[in-house]
C-alpha cells in the first residue's frame, strides 16, 4: 500500500508491464527439429556468441519451429547494437530510421538469403516515457527536443533505445513471437508462456491489449495478418485481443501512408490472402484500415479479381517471387478498362484513351504513396501492353515478346481469359508463340494470316459469284490495310494483297468447287 501511495505521488501511478518470467526449455521438452533451422541463421547466431554477445533466433521462426514447420524467413535478436553487428559480417547493412537493423547478406542474385537482426530493445511507456537516453544514432534532426518516448495517446515514437532481453519479449506484440532459441544449446527461452500459448494455438497479446494497439497502431494489422496466417492450423485470437480491434481503427490515422501502404501489401502477399479479407469481415474490419485495401476487400468476389488473389497465394505457397504491381492491376482494372471504353467512345485514339484512363485512376485510388515510383510504372505496362496482344502481324509479336515486362502482361492477360474476358485462343496462342522458336513462330504467324482470310469467305460463300468478287476486292483492301497498320509497312502490304486478289476472281469464275479452294489458298501464298 505504501508503495502504491508513493508511486502516485510521485507521478508513477501508472500500471508497469509485466517482463515475464525467464524460464529455458530445454530439447527434450521442446522438441525442435534442429535440421529445420536454415545454416545461415545458425552461422550468424554463432558468429554473434564467438563474439561475446548474446544471440538467438526469434519471432515466427521459433513458433514455426515449435510447430514441426520449416520457417521461411529467420530473423536473430542480439545485445550487440547495429554497428557492432555490422563490423561481424563482410556483407551486412544497417538499414531503417524509426526500427534500426541489419540485413546479413548470404549468398548473390536470386538464390541470396537475408538474416534480419536487430539489437535488443527497451520497453517504453507512458511510465517511463522521460528522459530517454541516447544510444539512438538516427534521424537525429527529428528526435532533437523530443522529451518523451511516447505521444499523449500511448504510441510509441523512439524505438531505437536498447534495453535487456525481458524488455525486449515484453515488447514484442504476441506472446507465440517473443520466443528465443538457441540453437547452439537447443534451448527456447520463453518469458510470457508462448510455448503454452502455442500448444493451446492460441494468439494472445502481450500486455493489456487496447494499451499495446496504442502504442504501435499497426498491430491492429499485424493481428489480422497472423490470425489469417495461422488459422489454417487451428489458432484462433484470444477474445480479449480480439475485443479492441474495430475501436481501435481510428488510432491508424496517426499511422503514415507510407507504413499503411506496405503494411497493406504484406496482408496481400503473404499466401493468405483470400483467408485475411474472410478475418478483415468476420473482425468487422473490412473499412477503415487503408482505401486501396477497402477496395481489395469489397472487390474480392469479382471473377477477374478473386483470380489474381488466389494466383498470388499460389505463386508464394510455391515459393515463387510476386510482385505488388501485378496484384494492384488486377484489382484496378475495372476502372482502367472502363474509363478507356469511354473515352475511345468519345473517339479518343486507343492508345491515348489507355494512358489518360490510367492517369487518372493512379490519381484517384494511389496518390502519392507508391504510385508513381516503380510499382505504378510496372503497373501502368502490364495496362499498356494488354491492347498489344492483339496484334499478331509483322514484327509486332516479336518486338512484344522482348519486353521486360511481358510474363507479367501475358500472365495479366491470361487470368483475363480465364474468366472470359479475352478469347482463350488468343492466350494459347501467346503461350505458344512466347515459347517457340523463330521459324516456329514465323509458322504460327502465317496461320493467323490465313485463318484472318479463309473466316470470312466461307461467310459469303452461298452469295452470287458477281457479290462475291466484289466482297472480295473489299476484303482484300481491308485486311493489309489493317496489317500495314500494325506494322507500319502499309503501301508494301497493300499492294502485296491487290495481286492475289486479281487471281482469286479469275479462278473463282470457273466451274466446279476447285477453284475456290485454290483461291482461298492464295492470299495465304501471297503474303508469305
């Protein structure tokens, strides 16, 4: 009583954290699999011990390794702060302003692996928000004057403060990812009873829960992101962890876009993303969190989207790369594809329509956020390009297949014909052509000319000879007219066409059904 008495009277009032109770559990209990443990980790963790610090596996690995599961990331937690990590390791950068760490770089090209560490971490509140003392060595320009560790409403705005490892458990969001393993003992540290909670597959927030989602807003996401994750192995949210989150919404306006936007991106690219917009509904979250995600949600039952939703969660199941730009398309593409119909209705040229429809749409559904570095110029050639693969003539194909970008055009364009938006011939016939060889493809071009010509013939077919010349000469005129078009080669092409036409009257005018199908094979002929 009389410390309570003396904690309010000096300003202490406030209820502090529990940091748990260390306890090490040892192989026999735990029962890791140490071949599960990627030999990079092991290596950093023990070039970090060889060193006289302190080093383990934290997070989702350990949680994942508790579960018989391979991690797909491993992330090591350190006292060696980020300059003394980095002077271990020949190829290691310190990286981020508000959460400094260090990437381990293992490996080059496509095939490298990145260990993530970072430094243990002090547990700051409103209790000891104070006077925070400085071993933080960035965006020093921002924190200069800053007094206090946390804002009036709880959340936290220095988090480069080092502290000891039970501060740094306590601070960490669920108590199944604030584990610590060993793996040079074999032993799991645990402060806050998540090998319990990982048995019981149960996520439970560290702390009071409507505390801990003011601290760091972005919880309220990572709570739907790993409760999606994880479902399928049966946890669940604890209720109480689960009570704040639709109230806690409005805390995300504090949040920058920036953050939000990446955030966004990981609940999409994570290989749930179909079972995270089914939580973001059953949590009532489905509005608020972020407008672009708003729109994922809403959108998630449109054929064309749900199949870039459920493409993206195979590719990452299959460990292969995605990429933001092809997801996003996919969702925008009803607003691309509509302002583009009506501006060519207003007689707008096609490719300008395209470009100013697109415009608009990153000016609308964007902004400023992302969409006009990398992600939207990877966006806006996956759009361009789709009205391109429609021009199967001359050099077209050839100069299409080149184009960096064109497995993600052509993947765009088949979910397109997966849900009947194009012609599946038509992406066959790309699939075929992308493959081939030249002379293979000069071959398949060839069969678009000659299908192109014999289509409308057999249409006319039954009509009068003397019709039928004349269709032809206008058939005739028409088609390389459209090739010179595409190719750009319109006087060569049109007197290449004139020529075959002239023979195919003479020889339609004799009797009998074999000069009709001479004739139909000589404009193919002509144009070879």
């Amino acid at each position: 009583m009389i410390k309570k008495f003396i904690d309010r009277l000096l300003g202490g009032g406030a209820k502090k954290p529990k940091f748990g109770k260390r306890r090490e559990v040892p192989r026999e209990e735990h029962g890791i699999d140490l071949s599960l443990v990627d030999e990079r980790a092991v290596n950093v963790v023990r070039t970090l011990q060889q060193a006289g610090y302190e080093a383990y596996i934290v997070g989702g690995a350990v949680r994942d390794l508790l579960l018989g599961l391979r991690p797909k990331d491993f992330d090591v937690a350190t006292d060696a702060t980020p300059e003394q990590v980095k002077g271990l390791f020949r190829r290691a950068f310190i990286i981020g302003r508000r959460f400094r760490i260090v990437h381990v770089v293992h490996g080059r090209g496509r095939e490298h692996e990145v260990i993530e560490v970072s430094t243990f971490r002090a547990y700051l509140d409103n209790a000891a928000a104070e006077q925070v003392a400085g071993n933080e060595r960035t965006s020093k320009s921002e924190l200069a004057g800053m007094k206090h560790a946390v804002d009036a409403s709880g959340r936290v705005l220095r988090d480069n403060v080092w502290g000891p490892q039970d501060e740094d458990a306590t601070r960490r969001d669920f108590t199944v990812n604030a584990m610590y393993y060993d793996p040079q003992t074999q032993v799991v540290v645990d402060f806050h009873g998540g090998l319990d909670d990982a048995r019981k597959k149960l996520l439970r927030m560290i702390g009071d829960p409507a505390t801990r989602y003011r601290e760091d807003p972005v919880r309220i996401i990572r709570a739907v992101r790993f409760s999606a994750k994880l479902a399928p192995l049966g946890f669940k949210l604890e209720p109480k962890t689960a009570a704040p989150l639709k109230a806690g919404l409005a805390l995300l306006a504090d949040v920058p876009q920036s953050r939000l936007f990446d955030e966004m991106l990981k609940l999409l690219q994570t290989g749930h993303s179909l079972a995270t917009i089914a939580q973001l509904k059953v949590l009532g979250l489905e509005k608020g969190i972020y407008p672009l995600l708003d729109l994922v949600v809403e959108r998630a039952d449109d054929a064309f989207v749900r199949a870039a939703l459920q493409d993206t969660d195979r590719r990452v199941g299959e460990s292969k790369p995605v990429a933001p730009s092809f997801l996003l398309a996919a969702v925008l593409w009803s607003d691309v594809r509509e302002g583009w119909a009506r501006r060519q209705a207003k007689r707008m040229a096609p490719f300008p329509a395209l470009q100013e429809s697109i415009d608009v749409v990153f000016d609308a559904r964007i902004g400023d956020v992302s969409g006009r570095g990398k992600l939207g110029t990877d966006m806006r050639e996956i759009w361009m390009m789709q009205p391109r693969f429609d021009r199967r003539v001359g050099s077209a194909p050839f100069s299409l297949v080149e184009q960096p970008r064109f497995r993600a055009g052509f993947d765009f364009m088949r979910l397109r014909a997966d849900v009947g938006e194009v012609d599946e011939v038509l992406a066959d016939w790309w699939q075929e052509f992308s493959l081939a060889s030249d002379a293979e493809r000069e071959d398949l071009l060839a069969q678009v000319r000659e299908s192109s010509q014999r289509g409308p013939r057999r249409v006319r077919a039954a009509r009068p000879a003397s019709e039928a010349g004349d269709d032809r000469d206008g058939d005739s005129d028409r088609a390389p007219r459209d090739d010179a078009e595409d190719a750009g080669e319109r006087g060569e092409s049109a007197e290449a066409g004139d020529a075959p036409a002239r023979k195919r009257r003479r020889r339609r005018r004799k009797p009998g059904g074999a000069g009709g199908s001479a004739g139909g094979a000589a404009p193919a002929g002509g144009e070879a």
